[in-house]
C-alpha cells in the first residue's frame, strides 16, 4: 500500500490545470518548462515506486480499504508491469516535450500552456489507465486519453488533412468505447462488481461460460483492439497518425497503442483467465488471428507508402499485430517477450517520427518521391534514421531484437516465419525511405498519385521552415534510439521484464527463467536485417513503375478515409470476435 | 402498473433513437435528438434515476443539440461564404 | 470502398453483433431482479458517512476517482475545443449586428435569468440530498447566462461573460477538487479520503464531509466549462469568418477585446 | 418478455446507430448517430441496477431501510457516462466545424484526401 500512487495521475492534471489557468499570463518558455517539470517529477515518483517499493502496490483511492474482503472504493493495483508502462509512458511523455521544445509555430491566442497542458492530460489519463484495477475506471481513462488524443490530432486545425485525421479517428474510438462501457455492463449485471479481481472471481463462481460472458468478452475487446488498430479495426490509425503533429505521433504510436494490448492483456489476465472466463483456446484462436492479419496487412501497406509518416504508422499496425501474437500465445516466455519488444518499439518508433518531424520541417516535404535525394546534408538524422530501420527489423542487440527473438522462441516454426517476414518488410521500408532520402541512391521514382496519399506540399509544423535543426530535436532521437538499445543489452532490465510478466500473468501459468538472447533467435534477428536490407536495395534500384494496376490495389482501396466504411469494418471486426470465441462457451 | 410505464418509455426511446437516424438532415436531427434525451428522461425517471435524469435533461435535451445546431449554422455560414469565394480562388489556388 | 460492399460488411457485421447481444440478454438476470452486492454495500456506506443522496456519496466520496477522471474529460474537451476552435490565420472576427427582440421574448428570458442561475446554485447546493448536483446545476447555471443571448443580442452576453475569467474558473474547479484530493492525502489518509471534514448531521446542507466541497468544485468547473465551451461555438456560429468573406489576407489577424 | 425487453432496447438502440453512422451522408449527423450509439449504454447500466418495486436511492424524504432501493453505482456510473458523451459531442463537433471549413463539405464521400 503506498497513497502516493493516485499522485501519478492527480499530478500532471494539476500541472495541465495551472497551465490553463497561468497558461494567459505567463510566457511560452516558462509554460513549456513547467510542463517538462511536470512530467519530469510524475516519471520520478513512478521510478521511485517501481524501483523502491515492493510490488504490486495497491491503493484504494479514497481510503476506501476493503472490510470482509469488500469494498466500496476504487482500487488501484500497480505491478511492476502496470508501473513499468506508466514509466515507459511519463518518460517517452518528457522526451516529447523536450522534442517539442519551441517546436510550434504559435501557440492558440492567450493559450501559451495549451499544448503543454494537453500532453500532461495525456499523460495522466495513460497512466490512470494502466495503474487502474477498476473496470470502469479504467474506461474513464480510456475516455481520457481518447478525447486528449483527438484533439492533439486536429491540433493544427489549419491543416486539412489533421482535422480530418482527428474526427476519424475521434468516431472510431468513441464507438469501441461505448462498445468497452456495454461489455462493462453486461459484467456488472453478471457479478455485482466493478473491481477487475471481484468481477473474475464472480465469473469462476458461477461456472462455465455462457453467451453473457462471451458478449463481454467481445465487446471489451473491441474497445481495446480499436484502440490497438488491430484489423479490421485499425482503419483510423494511419489516418491520424499521418496527420497529427509529429511530437503527437510519438506518443501515439509509441505507446498509445500498445496500451490497447496492455488492456487487452490486463482483462483478460483478471477476468476472464479463470473457470468462468473464456477458455484457453479460444482466446488463443482470437488473437492469433486478428494478430496475423494486423502483422500482414500493416507489413503489406507499409511497403507501399510513400508518405513517411503513414508508412511508420501502417508499421505500428504490423508490430502490434505482432504484439497481439505474442499476448496470444498465452505462453510466459511469449509475454515477457513482446513486453520486451514493447519497450524497444516505443524507442524505435519514437525515434523514427522525430526524425520524419526533422524532415518535415526541413523540407516541407514528408514525401518519400519528393525528398528524393534532398537530405544529404542531414548525416545524424540519417545516421538515427538507418539504425531505426535497423531495429525495427529487429537487429540484435536492440531491444525490438531481443523482444522478437525471445518470442519467436515460444511460437514454433511458422509464427516465427510471420516475426521474421513483418519486420524485414516494415524495416525494410524504413530503410528504403533512408537510402532515397539520406543518400539520394537509385533513380528517381515516378510519381503515380493513382490511389494514395503523398505527403508533398505539408506545412511545416515549426515557425518557419528550419534552416538548422535544433539540438533539442537531435538529441531527442539519439537519446530514444539508446534506450531501445539499453533494452537489448542491458541484463537487469530483461530480468526486471521478466519477473514483472510473470507476476501479472501469474494466472496463467507459473514460470521460470529471465529471458535471454537466444542464439536461433539472434541469428533470424540478423537474417531479417539483411532481408530488409536486400528489400530496400532492390527497392531502390528497381523503382516501381507507373502500373496501371497491381496486386495490393484492391487492399489500398479498403483504406478510403471514409467514416462509414470504418465504423461498418469495426462493427464487422465485433462480429468476427465473436465467432472466433465462439467455440469457447458451446 | 410501473412495468407498464417502463415499457412505454422504452418503446419510445426505440423510436426516437430510430427516428434520430433515420431524419438525414442534421439540424432536424437535432431537434429529434432533442427529443431523445426527453424520452430518455422519462425512462431514467421511472426507473428510479432522477440524478441521471436531471443530468440528461440538462444535457441531452438541450445542450447537445444545441451544439449541433450551432454547428450546423457555422457549416451553413460556410457554404454561403464559398459561393462568393469560390470565383477569387480560382486565380488564387488555395 | 463502393457503397454496396460497405452495405454488405456493414449488415454481416450487425447481423454478428445482433445475434451476440440477444443472445446475451437472454443471459441477464429478469429485468428488476438482478442482485447487486456493490449497490448494496455502497448504501451502506453512504448512510453511514450520513450522505443521503446515496448516487452523490458513490459520485463524490466512494468512486470519486471515476468523477476526477470524468471532470479532466470535460476540462480537456473544452481546452480542445479552445484549441481546434481557435481563430485560424485566414479568418477575421465580423461584429453580429445588434438584433431586435420581442418585448415578450425579453421581459420573459429576463425574468427568467436570475430564477434559472438560482435554481442552478440550489442544485449545486444540495447534491449531497436530493437529486442533482455539481454536474447538473452547473450546466443550468450556464444555461441561464445564454438567456441573455436571447433576450437582448450577442453583444449583451459578450459584456457579461469575460472569456478568460471563465477559462481561469473551469481551471480553479480542476483544480480544487485535486486540491481536495490531497488534502486527505496530507491529513495522514489517503487520496481524496473523505476524512477530513465531519461528516454532519444526516439529511443537513453541511453533511456528507467533502461531497459538498467537491460537489461544488465540481460546479464551478462545469459552469465554467459550458460557459467557455458556447462561446466557442457561437463565435464560430456568429463571428468568425472564413477566407471566402475575407477580401484582403492580412485582415486575419484580427484581435479580439 | 418485459423480464428481456429494455436489454433488447438497449440493443436495438446501439446497432440502429452504428448503422446510422456508417450509412451518414453528413458529418454532423454522423455525430448524432454517434450519441445515440451512448444512449444505448445508459439504457443498459440503469437497466441492469434496477430493482423491482425499488425507489430512487435519495434518502431526503424517507428513513433509511424503510424501502427497497434501486443500485445507486450504476447511477453514478450512468452520471459520469452521460457528461463523457456531451463532451466528446462537443469535441467532435469542433473538428467537424473545422472540417467542413478546410474541405469545404460535409459529405463523407467527397472527403478522400487519406487514402490507401
């Protein structure tokens, strides 16, 4: 027990509340320091518990500690895997906002602190997310995050395309989260109970699962996977990742979507893993499918973007799916891997996006056709960006590496075959991008506009068009990308991983050792380096050429940007979720 | 007796809700929204929720579709001023 | 996607979900006689901290956390709102023509007005008894100033409702109920304990500990809130113009008072 | 066929919007349709917390213990549900009025900038 825990949460909200209310009398400077100062302090107090305190610290907001085994309050049950993601988010949090330091061209009228002050709601909503043992509560946050994360999307309203991005991605999600809140519901008229533990143990009671159970199970998990972008849910995703101010796209294809695995992985560990709950199988069937298809899908059109920042995006959908295979599995060594591949991804991918902000506004430009060739002079930025290919393709000793070799370990040949093939490809076009843009290498390609969208004639998000990056968004990258590597080589941090895994999974199964480089595992992270490598090289030399048509236009076609084509393939995805678990309560 | 109004409240909020869906355009839509949260209040109220009720009166009658309809004057106002914009930017490329 | 395939994953979708959600409402407990372990519990408890609206003592004291989390939705939904309503670069403030009103659309919304910002501050008032509460009697309360709109013309709410105060006013409510918040952390229990007042006199204004407090908080933040949040709108509704009014560029940078 | 029907509702509440919002022909109504998907949740948690014979949790006007009351979390939960739906209303509705200034319609269809 330790009631400093609910200040993770209550700290950077009072933090976003004095910057709204100071934000119209002080300068820029002062209201985007207070906000790193913020963040910094909640990421302190986060290590501080995770590092010092035993775990899992639980706290009952409001005193609210349990007579007979019950109680009325809210509980917040923070393992080291529920700490280590709050810290994961606060630190990736403070480095956005050093990233973004001056970053914006002018901040709202009289609203110095307003970007400041959303990312700190951002923040405290992720962390209330991932600390929270309350099912509703947890929606709460998910409401949280989502509304904060909308309204960063459409932050530079006089650009199209963001707000377009924005609404999207606001309906979609709005819609899993009324979907999450009706499961909720259902659970609640089941057992009488709101606290995630009480409703698992109210499930085991009453026995076998029935289509009640099945139902919430589904209706849950569509919220989640929403927000995971697992297909066919993921629509919104490159939309407004492509569109939303890069220091956004950081935090959101760093972590925020990978909180829809962690939920995912939470609710089911504590709800429905037990007697009463969703049978083994099924759930593996469930995510091993909807996994696959996200890694393919997301690997596929990846490949064939020419936006940069819709391509890191459609590579986010690809390692979530792999993120969904590994949870799965169901397997301990399995989680600890993609905790791990978790972890390193939030560096990588991080890093890959303050480098396209370079990019953008250098050159105006986030288009892979049109930088062609144009950025010899930025040798750090392709330096990061190289390695980030690298490590997306899951290269030893990063941590994406470590996190892809220990889970293809535990799932057996032809899963393997889909780590090895999703992360050649994604990092194979990340390296592509760089050999054209960085080194100006292979002829120019064609411009076919036929059915995509190119990133030429962006707006710059800084002031003016940067002549010379600053250090801030050097330093940013290069401290992110280190991370990622410290994840791979560092033992304690493994060990750490492991143990918190096991302990939040503990209902599944009991094990064993720390994970550890396996020597199959860091040769396939090699071979799919040099697969991405060998891709990229054929990429560049042989340009695709202006086709009328071609194999993956009928997919491409599916991403319209429409509204109604995503809400009918999310209600869709609710329906295959179901028939997928189906089997589990006949 | 109490059944018998649940289940009239229920019946219209099933249509309203339809109803709500179904008129296409939006600053009618927000009138018949309007009416949702009314019929809504009406259930929340027999079934014994008059905090809810209260808040959904307050926001679901009126706020709500107001927004909406502010919206809707703004998009409106929009197409007005596109008409007469629509000749200069022609030169102008936007 | 053409719209007959949208139809067609659109139908197998619903028709999924349909069949999934009937079948589970075939599995709920009779309607009105489910059991309800938590609900009861938490009458238990409201009674005993001598909170009679027991839906404010689970709002303000036992799920309190859910109502921080509920209340930061809003502040962040309207500083988004202040943010993606902003006045962008190409677009310039008109000022609304003065607009005539009914003699009895005035004198009526005119009456009104201090009955409904009474109203609104009794609801705020007595959350922790009867129905209603921070929440509710915020949103009346703002309501009632946007009476003036329609009794006399935009320019009259203008005067009376200086924008910035407002946005100071929904941050001081976030911020005083965080405030309450630690409190109880630093009175030696734990966050948002309600423990640090006493709990009264059952069925008096000043029962119930801190839910009066935070249900007040609560107020004035959602005033607030609302307050800012129409004006947003009205502004766009009423004010801002697009670059298709706006003959020279360099008009845009119009300032408002 | 009372003992199922405001479950059935509720239901039939959330798939009338979801069908609603993906055939919209307008971004505003769009986000009506979304609110009445929420309507359906509010439907569901007071339905669930309802006790036969039960009144308002509200002990103002009588002793405690006197009556049966309804469940007053699902209340509470109700409460917070109905002010998280105003808001994302609100917020949402911002972004459409930007959209419809940037783009210049609010018809879905003509919106296909993010494509592929």
């Amino acid at each position: 027990m330790n009631h400093l825990l609910p200040l993770a949460v209550a700290g950077p909200l009072l933090g976003a509340a004095l910057l709204v209310a100071a934000g119209r009398f002080v300068p820029r400077v002062v209201a985007e320091a207070v906000g790193g100062a913020v963040a910094a302090a909640t990421a302190a107090l986060i290590l501080y518990l995770l590092l010092a305190v035993p775990s899992p610290v639980i706290e009952w907001v409001g005193g609210w500690t349990p007579r007979h085994g019950h109680s009325v309050g809210i509980v917040l049950h923070a393992d080291h895997l529920a700490l280590g993601m709050a810290a994961l988010v606060s630190l990736l949090v403070l480095a956005v906002l050093v990233y973004s330091w001056r970053y914006f061209d002018e901040p709202p009228h009289k609203h110095a602190g307003s970007f400041p002050a959303l990312v700190l709601l951002f923040q405290a909503g992720m962390c209330g997310f991932v600390l929270t043992g309350d099912l509703f509560n947890a929606f709460v946050f998910f409401e949280l995050m989502g509304v904060v994360a909308y309204a960063l999307t459409g932050y530079r309203v006089e650009a199209a395309k963001a707000v377009q991005g924005g609404l999207t991605f606001g309906v979609v999600n709005s819609l899993g989260a009324y979907a999450m809140l009706l499961g909720i519901g259902l659970l609640y008229s089941r057992t009488g109970e709101l606290a995630m533990r009480h409703i698992g143990a109210g499930l085991d009671a009453r026995g076998a699962p029935d289509a009640l159970v099945l139902a919430a199970f589904v209706l849950l998990l569509t919220g989640l996977l929403v927000k995971a972008a697992a297909v066919p849910f993921h629509f919104w995703l490159p939309d407004a990742h492509a569109v939303a101010p890069t220091p956004v796209c950081m935090l959101l294809s760093g972590v925020m979507v990978e909180l829809g695995v962690y939920g995912t992985a939470r609710v089911y560990w504590t709800i429905f893993a037990g007697p009463g709950g969703i049978p083994p199988e099924a759930v593996t069937r469930t995510l091993l499918t909807f996994g696959v298809l996200s890694a393919a899908v997301g690997a596929v059109m990846c490949w064939y973007q020419r936006h940069v920042k819709r391509l890191l995006a459609y590579s986010t959908v690809a390692h979530t799916g792999l993120f969904l295979i590994g949870l799965g599995l169901l397997k301990p060594e399995a989680t600890s891997g993609i905790a791990l591949y978790v972890l390193g991804h939030a560096g990588v991918k991080a890093a890959l996006f303050a480098c396209a902000g370079i990019l953008l506004d250098r050159y105006g430009s986030i288009d892979e056709y049109e930088l062609h060739g144009r950025a010899p002079e930025l040798r750090l930025t392709a330096l990061y960006f190289v390695a980030g290919g690298l490590a997306l393709a899951g290269l030893p000793p990063f941590g994406t590496g470590l996190g892809k070799a220990v889970t293809e370990e535990a799932a057996g040949p032809w899963l393997t075959v889909v780590f090895v093939l999703v992360s050649a490809v994604t990092g194979g076009a990340v390296l592509r991008v760089a050999a054209r843009v960085f080194g100006g290498f292979g002829p120019a390609p064609a411009d076919d506009a036929e059915c995509e969208t190119s990133g030429e004639r962006e707006q710059p998000e800084t002031e003016q068009q940067l002549t010379r990056v600053p250090d801030t968004m050097l330093a940013v990258p290069g401290a992110l990308l280190a991370g990622a590597l410290l994840v791979g080589v560092v033992p304690a941090v493994r060990a750490a991983v492991g143990s918190a895994t096991d302990e939040a999974a503990a209902g599944v199964s009991v094990i064993p050792v720390p994970p550890h480089w396996p020597a199959a595992g860091m040769l396939l992270g090699v071979l799919s380096a040099a697969v991405a490598a060998a891709l990229a090289f054929l990429a560049v030399r042989r340009p695709q050429h202006t086709r009328s048509r071609h194999w993956v236009d009928p997919l491409r076609l599916l991403h319209s940007g429409h509204i109604g084509d995503y809400v009918a393939w999310t209600v869709a995805g609710t329906a295959l979720l179901g028939a997928l678990a189906l089997s589990g309560v006949l | 007796m109490a059944d018998v109004l649940i289940a009239v409240a229920l019946l219209l909020v099933a249509a309203t809700a339809t109803a709500a869906v179904a008129v296409r355009d939006p600053a009618r839509q927000a009138l018949v929204l309007s009416v949702l949260g009314l019929t809504l209040t009406l259930l929340f109220t027999v079934l014994q929720a008059p905090d809810v009720a209260l808040s959904q009166l307050a926001v679901g009658s009126a706020l709500t579709p107001l927004l909406i309809l502010l919206s809707v004057r703004k998009a409106r106002r929009r197409s007005l001023d596109q008409v007469r914009a629509e000749k200069e930017a022609e030169e102008g490329g936007t | 996607m053409n719209r007959r395939l949208r139809m067609w994953v659109l139908l197998l979708g619903l028709a999924g979900t349909a069949a999934l959600l009937v079948a589970a409402a075939f599995r709920l407990p009779a309607f009105g006689t489910g059991f309800h372990p938590y609900g009861d519990r938490a009458v238990h408890e409201a009674l005993a901290r001598q909170t009679a609206n027991t839906v404010a003592a689970v709002n303000f004291d036992q799920r309190a956390f859910d109502t921080l989390g509920e209340e930061t939705i809003l502040f962040a939904a309207v500083l988004g709102t202040v943010v993606l309503l902003r006045q962008a670069r190409d677009e310039r403030h008109v000022e609304p023509a003065p607009a005539d009103v009914a003699a009895p659309v005035r004198r009526y919304a005119l009456v009104l007005l201090p009955v409904t910002l009474v109203a609104g501050l009794y609801i705020v008032a007595h959350g922790q008894l009867t129905p209603g509460g921070g929440f509710q009697g915020g949103v009346v309360a703002a309501t009632a100033l946007h009476l003036l709109y329609i009794a006399v013309d935009y320019r009259a709410l203008e005067r009376i409702r200086p924008l910035g105060l407002f946005e100071v006013g929904d941050a001081a409510g976030e911020a005083a109920y965080l405030v309450i918040g630690v409190a109880g952390l630093l009175a030696g229990s734990s966050y948002l304990a309600n423990t640090i007042l006493p709990h009264g006199t059952f069925n008096t204004l000043s029962s119930g500990g801190t839910v009066p407090l935070l249900n007040a908080a609560i107020g004035m933040e959602v005033a607030c809130a609302v307050v800012v949040l129409l004006a947003r709108f009205l502004d766009q509704a009423v004010e801002i113009e697009g670059e298709g009014a706006n003959e020279g560029e360099n008009e845009g940078e119009g300032e408002r008072t | 066929m009372m003992d199922v029907l405001p479950y059935l509702v509720a239901a039939w509440v959330f798939l009338v919007g979801c069908y609603g919002l993906a055939t919209s022909r307008n971004l505003i109504h769009a986000v009506g349709c979304l609110a009445v998907c929420q309507a359906a949740t509010y439907v569901l948690l007071l339905a669930v917390g309802y006790r036969k014979g039960g009144t308002s949790p509200v002990f103002a006007d009588f002793t405690p213990g006197a009556r049966a009351v309804v469940d007053p979390v699902v209340q509470a939960l109700a409460l917070t549900d109905v002010v998280v739906g105003a808001t994302v209303t609100a917020l949402l509705l911002a972004l459409v009025i930007q959209v419809a200034k940037r783009h210049h319609t609010l018809d879905p269809d003509e919106l296909s900038e993010l494509r592929g």
